[in-house]
C-alpha cells in the first residue's frame, strides 16, 4: 500500500478528531485490537498533534517538536516481530514500551492513511474478560498453551493453543479430536501438578482462567473404561463440605533421609486408611512413607497451582513461627476475628489461612493443595488472583496487613490527632507514638510482629529537623554493594578512516549517558563531550539519547553504536557553526516509498556547516565520512576509454571470476586488493535487502540510467533526500541548484544509491569490520564474595541523602528539598522478619542482587543497633528462610524452616519436604529471614499473648522499615 507523506490540514485535523475519540475507547469482550511498534505509534501521534497521558507514550514528548513532526511513515513492526513475515512476537515485550494496544477500527483507518510495510500483516489479538474477582477486560497478547496427555500415554504431550477465555467444554471438544476419543465415550480432565498429583476439572462452563488453569498447565484425558469404570477410579464428593478427593489419589510428598550422594529419594508405598473429610476446601494427599517416616506435623508440602511457589514459601516461613502456628492451629484466633473492620477482609483471609495452617500441623497428611486460600487471597489482593510469578515479600506484607486486620480486636477505630514534637524528649514522643496506634491496632499480629522505628530528616537549607516515630512490621534491608551494569558498545571514530571498535564498558545501574561516555571516554582518549550515545536497530536511528537520558533506557539486546562527533551536542544550546546530521543509506528506487528493508550499512552522524552548505559542498563532506569503505569512481577506465560505470555491463564484458573489463571486481574493489577480516558484529542487522526487492529496483535503474547524457559526466553514486526518522517516507528532495541548504538538528537524511554503484564502489565488507578492544578479553574484576547481615543492618541506619525524585517538603522553607535522612531502631519485635532487597526495577529494565548474605542462624544480636537506652536485651535465632532461584520475572522459591517439635530443619520445595541441616540454611538465594527473640521461645501456648512496652521491646505498625522510598540505596 502506497504512502501518504503530507496530509493536506483538514485531513491531518480530520484524522486527529478521530484518533482521539478511538484513544478513549474502552475494551469489550468479543473486540479485536492491533499492536503497533511504539516508536511509529509515538511518531503517528506527535505528527498529528495528540496530546496523551504520559503512560501513553514511551518518553516525553519535549524530544520531537510539534511544529516539526514528521508524517511516521507505513507502520513498521519489525521491532516487534521475530520474523517480520511470520508475524510472531518477540518474548517479554511490555505495553506502553514496546507496543500499543489500538481499537480495529483505528488501526484500518491508520492503515489506509499511512500503509504497511510490505510483507507485514497486523498484529491482531483478542479482548477477554480477565480476573479472577475483579473483572475487567484485556487484550490477550500471547497465547495461552496447554499440554494435553492422554492417561494412558502421559509422555506423548500435544501442545494446544487456547485462549484463557474458552471454557473446559471447549478443551473437551479439542481433546477429543487430538486424541480421537469417539463422543459417546465419556472422558475426565485432570490438572497435573507434579508426579501422582491429579486435580479433578469440573464445570465446565467455566473459563480457564476462573479455574486456576496457567499456560503450560499439563492436563490428562481420562476415557471411562467400558465397564463403566474410571481408571483412576471414582469422585466421592461430600455434598455438605463439598470436599472432592479421587478415590486413588497419592503423591510421594515427604521425602524419607536423602541419599546425598545420589540426591535422589526412595519411598516405599504403603496405604493410608481412609480419613473423613476435615476441610471444605483444601485437597489433601496422603502419605506413602512406610510407617516410621508417615507424615509429621508441619512436614506437610503444598502443591504449586502454577508459578504459587512464592505462596508456599511465604506460607511455609509463617508457619514455622512457634506462636503463629500454636495461635491457628489451638484456634485462639476464631474469637479474635473481626468482621466489621473497614479495613480487613471480614475474616476471609484469616479463617483461610487458619484452616491451612490446621491441617499442615494436624499430621495426617503429605502436601496439602491449597486451592481455597489462593482463592480468598486473590479475591482481596487482585495482584495475586493470576498464574504470573510474583513477589514473595509483596505477598508476605499482604498476609501480615491482611491477618493483622481480620484479628483486629479494636471494633472501631478511634480518630487521633497527632500533636508536634514540641521539644519534647524521645521517649515522651515514642511511648505517645505507640499509644497512638495501640488505640487502632490490637492483634496477635501486631502483638509479635510489630516494632517502632525513629526516622530523622534535616533540611540542608535551614535548621528544620522533623523526627517522627511510626509503626513497622518488617525490616527492608539494602545491601551494600556497588550497583554496576555492563553495557556492549561500538565507538564511530571522527577519522572516516578508522575503523569503529567494539568496548565492553562497566557503568552505574542508575547513571545516565554522559556516565557512559565518561567510561568510553577513558578507554578510548576521545573527548566525552564529543559523543552521541545511539540505538541501531534495522540500519536506522532507533534513539538518539541526550547525555542526561537514564542507562535504564538500554536494554540488553539494544545495539549501541557512539559516534564521535566535532562538536559538543546540547538539547539545550545550539552550535553556531555545525549541524549534526543523521544519514540512512538506501537502495534508490524510481518510487517514494521505502520500506524498511531499502535500507542496508550502519546509519552515521554527520556534521556539517549550519550555513552556506550547498549540495555538492554535503555530497562530498557525506562521502568522505565513508571513505573507509566507498570508493570514488575513476573518470576512465585503465585502457584510457570513459569509465561508464552507471550502464549495464555487457555479459561478455565479466569473466568467470567476476571481474570486469575495467579490471574492477563486482564489489567495486581493483582486483588484486585484500583487506584483513576482523570480527563482524554480533548484534548487526542484515545489510543486505532481499533479492526480490533488489530485482524490483533493478529496471527502475537501468531505464533512468541509461537516459544520461555522457555529454554531462557521470551521474553521483547517490542522491541526498530528506526523509522522516525511519527512513522509509521522503519528505523533501534536495535541490542541486548551488544554493545553501536549509539544514537543522531535525533533518534525516537518506543517500539514495545508484544500484551500480553500490554494486561497484560499496564495499560491504569493509563497511561491516570492526576492531575490538581488550576490555572483552579482560577477566571480571574480582567482587566482594559476600556480605554479613551486620553490614545491611549498618546501612539501614546510616544517613542517606534523598534523591531529587525523592525529595522532602520543608515546612519552614515552603520547599521540596533534597534533605538527609535516617533511620534508628526504637523497639524490637518478638518475630522479627528481615528482607533483602535483592530486586532492583523500573520501567525499562530489572535485575536481581545474587550477593551472598552471611547470616546468623542462633545469637543474632539486635540490641546494639537500638537507640531506646530502656530496651531490654534483643537476641535472636532463626526459624525460616525465603529463597529466590534465578532472575528477574521468574525464578523459583523455596524454604527452608526449623520443625517447631522435633528442632531439625527442612527443604521445603513445594509438595517435597526434605531433611536438611542448619548449615545449610545460609545460602545466596536467601530473600526473607524469620526470626524469633529468645525470650519469646518459652512462650506457652496456653498463655495470652501480651504486648510488651516500646521502652523495653516494643511493636509498632506499618512502616515496614523501608530505608527509603528508592527501590535501591547505591554505594559509591
């Protein structure tokens, strides 16, 4: 489809009227919408003027001027595509980043007005309801697979496309055509969720998503037998509790002693007698240890519903805290449930987690589904109510939040005024702190878990010092390490003649470009302030970042190109005298369109005098900058006749070497010549356009060649135009009249090649070399290999200065202020619960923190870090570990915890309960520790749980002992 390049206004205007109005669309159930690449999407809307919300729109829009918007071109998806032709996406791609979402009716009208690139097809995908509880609609951007087995050949899996919205009626239908199961043989579907663990599915009506069913979920077909009988034999379903359990159901859930040098695990089976049913809602397994090794009170698993392994370590952590669980599990907690608090969940989430807990430690059973608490959970906390993998800690400050509100004991919450420190002494502030919000707060939660914490801010510009004392239930800890990112990067030297060379360069997480250049700067003594920081993607500009853009922005699959340049670039000041110019080269065809695959060679920064430039002065500064790889063409050729290069060859004029009359290669080089063979870039995109595309071009050339006049010399190898940012739309053509050209910062420019000289005097593979520097080679500087809990516990309370997105509100200078802060220590919980803070994210990219944390699993001294002179002793031993495998948006979690009746500790992994050893607990996956004071382990389980003062060990509520409201502290 052709390409619009100017809309005359009233079409831009008309066009605009209508993008706004479909921008305002919401999503129905049964609606198409189309992702289109981001950038165009951006370009689209800034060239007919739409203003949108900044979530809209991947930057700012301060970048590109209204007034010099360029029409975007046809749409191009390229970027977000594996195969352009194929049309399937690239992995992990992100709304809003990557993508956005538009109605059809948009997308149609976005076509027929800007076209699409050749080859391409739109992305279409379809809204469906999603949620679990909180309904809402939402485009399903990729599919939803599931893994179908037949009972009798489980290995043989077929991998189906779904969509989360089809019923279980539909993956019936579908089964039984993949299997080729006759319709009057009834069939059963199962969930498998790990070897011998089966979940019945019912109603079938129901969605997939409403029924728990993750991609990549394996489902068993079951065909009854023809007896009448089920293999995996029958359903019997209490209808008062409705509790279902398959008659047949086991699962080698606890592991007896492992074999450490085999690492595996043998169990014998041996069958349980049957158990009434105990629960409404939880599916249970049964043991098949011989009887010395039957199940064990909290040696229960708990199977994984999909990506829940962050639910069962969490879980797992919490129950092995003595008074928590002698709290459920005695049910002394039915009497504290508070069902009228605004706040809670009316008891939901502690009756759910009461129950769980009840039957973990009851000792009847291996692993436990816990269906129902998911369920009540997701339900509340919409975040939870998927199959994504989530954050354990985000879950464990729920669980307490959520208890803590359901246990309540305080009906109706008082409102309380808080008063000005007003000289007053620490200890009148803290003990009226802690007053304050026992009146709100009274619960088992708050009783063992809660802690007071001192924060101290001072304003740098006047003697403002607010100290306040509020309530926290857990500790956040940073670790002190150094934030670093290793970044690959080509550097374009100045020299035309120089070939660009390849640094690995090591700069700050959270720095910013001119950090970068800085680095590359020292590696490469070129001038830092000379440096353009770029993203090449597909022969173009992808970005062009200024020196204060954030590093966030490079992902790790971008390919940075720097170019060095004559003059300082600013997006502030402008140079008086030079221009900097972005060049594409292109295959010219006899047509104004350009697909994105006209392009080849790597993109160049340019610069040019800003006045006084005329096209033959820009021709020959451009073909100087690629003297490395272009040659000129001589005016005759070695037997004196005029070298006619722009005409077909004649076929007799071409040995069967390739090699011309001229004694010119066909690449253009002298024969003879050889050039060394450096690496080739690993991130580079194909130069080379396809050959259909080359044939199309091809009789376009040849008829405007051929109709030069020699009588006027050769024609230019190319012929400058300008062109949008993308490269596929020419705005303007440069006129070769002698006059100056009106150049600017905003100008692209495209070299429209003469397909024969390409073919001559374009050396692609000296275009493509590249030198690479010693920093690929050097090994990694050796890092701290661990660090002591004691560390993060001194940076937590260090003074740490508030970054400019951070800053504090003085009250006496009427400003936001980049003041110091602090936090201490007031009172110490009976449970103390530690997180690292191993994840650091934004919007561009995430990462996690593998550093090995030393922790002390008995004797943890707390009392030196305490500021209250009246707080008792605070010595702590461990009872549970959080881990975290792997990385960023995935990864696995597991536990380890210390048995509360027999003190050994366990693997908790899922459904498997392992044995395991103290010193093993300590490793670099772990995420959250739990701990419990000394004096609190000789609690009884009979005796009221009391709330201690906040001068001796205190509580407190919900600061969570964040050490700032940064995801990351950074150690320089």
């Amino acid at each position: 489809m052709g390409v619009k390049l100017l809309l005359e206004p009233a079409e831009r205007e008309a066009l605009k009227s209508q993008v706004e109005k479909w921008l305002k669309m919401s999503m129905q159930t049964g609606q198409f919408w189309y992702l289109v690449d981001a950038r165009w999407y951006k370009a689209m809307l800034q060239y007919l003027k739409v203003e949108t919300r900044k979530a809209d729109s991947l930057e700012s829009d301060a970048d590109v001027p209204e007034d010099e918007a360029d029409p975007p071109g046809p749409m191009d998806n390229s970027a977000i595509l594996i195969d352009p032709t194929q049309g399937e996406l690239r992995p992990q791609l992100m709304e809003n980043f990557d993508y956005n979402l538009v109605p059809e009716d948009m997308f149609e009208a976005l076509k027929s007005t800007f076209g699409l690139v050749m080859g391409q097809t739109g992305i279409r995908k379809a809204v469906i309801e999603h949620g679990m509880f909180v309904k809402h609609c939402k485009v399903e951007v990729y599919p939803f697979d599931l893994h179908l087995a037949d009972l009798d050949d489980e290995e043989n899996v077929k991998k189906i496309n779904f969509s989360k919205a089809d019923t279980l009626k539909q993956v019936e239908e579908v089964a039984r055509k993949t299997f080729e199961i006759d319709e009057n043989v009834p069939i059963r579907l199962w969930s498998k969720y790990h070897r011998g663990s089966y979940d019945l599915l019912q109603t079938p009506d129901i969605s997939l998503h409403a029924l728990g069913i993750y991609s990549n979920q394996l489902v068993i077909v079951e065909r009854q037998n023809a007896d009448k009988t089920w293999p995996r034999g029958e359903v019997s379903t209490d209808k008062d509790n409705d509790l279902v359990t398959p008659a047949s159901l086991a699962s080698p859930s606890v592991s007896g002693a492992k074999d450490k040098a085999k690492d595996t695990s043998t169990v014998s089976t041996v069958p349980t007698p049957p158990l009434a049913p105990v629960s409404t809602r939880y599916r249970m397994g049964t043991s098949d240890d011989n009887a010395s090794d039957r199940a064990k009170p909290g040696l229960c698993g708990l199977s994984n519903l999909g990506n829940t392994c962050f639910m069962n370590s969490i879980i797992q952590g919490l129950s092995n805290c003595p008074p928590v669980t002698e709290y459920f599990a005695n049910d002394n907690y039915i009497e504290d449930i508070n069902e009228e608090n605004p706040l809670g969940m009316k008891g939901e989430v502690a009756n759910s987690f009461g129950e769980l807990i009840k039957h973990m430690w009851s000792g009847r059973y291996s692993y436990i589904v816990p269906r129902n608490f998911k369920m009540v959970v997701g339900r509340f906390a919409p975040q939870f109510s998927g199959y994504q993998q989530q954050d354990s800690q985000e879950l464990l400050i729920f669980l307490l939040d959520g208890l803590h509100e359901d246990l309540n004991r305080i009906k109706r919450k008082p409102y309380i005024e808080l008063k000005d420190r007003d000289n007053r002494t620490d200890e009148e502030v803290a003990a009226e702190a802690w007053e304050t919000h026992k009146k709100r707060n009274d619960s088992v939660l708050s009783d063992l878990l809660h802690g007071l914490l001192k924060s101290t801010v001072v304003c740098p510009q006047c003697p403002e010092v607010s100290v306040k004392f509020d309530p926290y239930c857990f500790l956040s800890l940073p670790l002190p390490v150094k934030k670093e990112r290793k970044i690959d990067v080509f550097l374009v030297y100045l020299d035309p003649l120089k070939c660009p060379k390849q640094f690995k360069v090591t700069v700050p997480k959270n720095g910013c470009m001119k950090d970068l250049c800085a680095v590359l700067a020292q590696m490469s003594d070129v001038n830092q302030h000379q440096m353009v920081v770029t993203d090449v993607y597909n022969h173009r500009f992808h970005k062009i970042y200024w020196a204060d853009e954030a590093l966030s922005h490079i992902l790790d699959r971008d390919d940075i190109f720097v170019y060095e340049v004559p003059t300082q670039p600013s997006a502030t000041t402008t140079d008086p005298d030079t221009v900097i110019l972005p060049v594409y080269l292109r295959e010219r065809k006899s047509s104004t369109t350009y697909s994105p695959s006209n392009l080849f060679g790597q993109p160049l920064l340019v610069g040019v005098p800003r006045e006084n430039c005329n096209y033959e002065q820009l021709y020959e500064i451009v073909l100087d900058q690629m003297a490395r790889y272009v040659t000129k063409p001589p005016v005759n050729n070695p037997d004196g006749s005029l070298n006619v290069w722009w005409k077909p060859k004649p076929k007799e004029d071409v040995d069967q070497n390739g090699v011309s009359s001229n004694g010119t290669a066909s690449n253009g080089i002298p024969n003879g010549e050889s050039e060394e063979t450096t690496p080739s870039s690993e991130g580079e995109s194909s130069i080379l356009p396809s050959n259909a595309e080359v044939s199309d071009a091809q009789g376009d050339d040849e008829e405007s060649m051929e109709d030069e006049d020699d009588n006027k010399g050769p024609p230019k190898m190319f012929v400058m135009n300008v062109v949008n940012s993308y490269g596929n739309a020419t705005l303007d053509s440069l006129e070769n009249d002698g006059k100056p050209l009106s150049l600017t910062s905003k100008t692209y420019l495209s070299l429209d090649w003469n397909k024969y000289a390409k073919e001559m005097f374009y050396n692609e593979k000296a275009s493509e070399e590249f030198n690479q520097d010693d920093s690929f080679d050097a090994k990694p500087t050796q890092k701290k290999q661990h660090v002591k809990l004691e560390e993060c516990l001194e940076l937590y309370t260090s003074v740490e200065k508030l970054g400019a997105n951070d800053a504090w509100y003085c009250p006496s200078c009427k400003a936001h202020q980049q003041a110091t802060k602090k936090f201490d220590l007031w009172s110490l919980p009976g449970l103390l619960v530690i997180s690292l803070k191993r994840f650091s994210y934004n919007r561009y990219w995430r990462d996690k923190l593998d550093t090995f944390v030393e922790f002390p699993t008995k004797g943890l001294e707390m009392s030196k870090y305490v500021i209250n002179k009246n707080h008792g002793k605070a010595i702590y031993d461990l009872l549970a570990v959080s881990n975290h495998y792997g990385g960023m948006g995935g990864g696995h979690y597991t536990a380890y915890a210390k048995n509360k009746d027999d003190g050994q500790w366990y693997y908790f992994d899922d459904c498997n309960v392992i044995p395991s050893s103290e010193e093993a607990v300590v490793t670099k996956a772990a995420y959250v520790l739990f701990y419990q004071r000394r004096d609190l382990s000789n609690l009884s389980r009979s005796t009221p749980i009391v709330s201690s003062s906040p001068m001796s060990n205190g509580n407190g509520y919900m600061a969570n002992g964040e050490a700032s409201s940064v995801e990351d502290m950074e150690i320089n």
